[in-house]
C-alpha cells in the first residue's frame, strides 16, 4: 500500500493538468471581461450615430 502512495504523490501529471484548467480559466475570464466591454461600447457608440443622423430606425 506505502508503494502506491509514494508512487501516487511522486505522480505530477494530475498537477499539470490542474495548471493548464487554471490558465485556461483565467485567459476565458479576461476574454468575457472583454468581450463585455466591447459590446457595451460598440451599443453606445452605434446609438450614438443613430442620434446624430436623426434616424427613427437604427
């Protein structure tokens, strides 16, 4: 039983996968931050054209 453990805790594959989960959730959050900020923008400045060309539909 000791031989599996020591073979399990020497092991570090599991740990490079839980690093690449990590990395992975961090570049996904700052693409959806982003993504969200670039759509709020781009609505606001598409609404603003739409005013400054007095057009009913937009």
């Amino acid at each position: 039983m000791t031989k599996l453990f020591k073979k399990f805790a020497r092991n570090e594959e599991g740990a490079a996968i839980v690093e690449y989960g990590l990395a992975l959730l961090v570049v996904a959050s700052i693409a959806i931050g982003a993504f969200q900020y670039l759509g709020t923008t781009t609505n606001t400045n598409v609404t603003g054209a739409c005013g400054a060309l007095g057009s009913a539909t937009c």
